[in-house]
C-alpha cells in the first residue's frame, strides 16, 4: 500500500466525520422536539422510532469510521507481511 493509497482512506474518514456531525445534530434537533413539546402516545412514538432510526444509522457511521481508521494505521509494513 502507498502512501497515496493510505491518504486514499482519509477522505472517507473525513466524509464520515462530516456525516456523524450531521446525525448528531439531528439527534439533538429529536430531543429538543420531544422535550418542548407534549406529545400523544402516537407522537411520542413516531419521535422515538426517528430517533430509534438515527441512533441505528449514527452507530453504522461509527462502526464504518473504526474500520477505515484501524486500516489507515495499519503498518504498510504489515499489510505485505500479512499480518
């Protein structure tokens, strides 16, 4: 692997990043949404499984995240030793 390719990896961590904010930020829009408002039993609903949603899309983020930066440390060294 060289060291372009490495620096290959850092964009999609960079994009991931960018992503992770974004949820984060809905997440929060989600719970100030339920905190400010009184919400029926099908509201209170409707606002956990969006927020059920985001929180399953926001650990599918993290999980891509920790793949692409255990890759990025990586020794080049190890990859073509194989270990």
């Amino acid at each position: 692997m060289t060291k372009v390719q490495l620096e290959e990896h850092q964009d999609p961590i960079r994009q991931l990043s960018d992503k992770l904010s974004k949820i984060d930020q809905e997440i929060t829009d989600i719970h100030h949404y339920m905190e400010f408002n009184k919400l029926n039993a099908a509201e209170g609903y409707k606002a956990f499984k969006l927020l059920q949603d985001k929180l399953v899309e926001r650990r599918g983020i993290k999980d891509d995240m920790s793949k692409f930066q255990m890759l990025s440390a990586t020794k080049v060294t190890d990859v073509f030793n194989g270990t």
